[in-house]
C-alpha cells in the first residue's frame, strides 16, 4: 500500500511533483473544482475512501459544503 501525500490547492495550477519518495502517491485537493456548483460531485468521486476521511478529518467545513452540493445535485436529478 502506498502512503498518500496530499497536496491541497486553490485558485492555482498543479503542476508537478518532484523527488517524490518510492512508495509514496500525490493526492491533489482541488478546492476551486470540489466546491464549485458544477463539478463538486464529479470531483469528490475521483477520490478513494481513504482520501474522503482525510478531507472529513482535516477540513470539516469544506466536507459540509462538499456533502450539501453533493445532496442538492442529487435531488436535482431525481
């Protein structure tokens, strides 16, 4: 299993990462894309369950408005 480094950005371009450690992955958090209106749910479901808790743990109130446009997206459909 490979250990997660998580990159977390806003407003900017991901480009790449270097000497990035054997055994090691690079989870990119694109906040601009998870809390848009359009894209929130396309985006959250690119991520594993490992990657949802850690945005759950370590930034709550993004997760709240993640899993609201989530919720609203849903009703819209159905």
């Amino acid at each position: 299993m490979k250990i997660k480094i998580y990159v977390s950005i806003s407003g900017g371009c991901y480009r790449e990462a270097k000497n990035v450690p054997t055994g090691h992955e690079i989870e990119v958090i694109d906040w601009d894309n998870l809390l848009s209106e359009d894209d929130s749910v396309e985006e959250w479901n690119q991520f594993d369950a490992e990657a949802k808790q850690f945005i759950k743990n370590n930034y709550p109130k993004e997760h709240e408005l993640i899993r609201q446009r989530i919720q609203a997206r849903t009703r819209i459909k159905n």
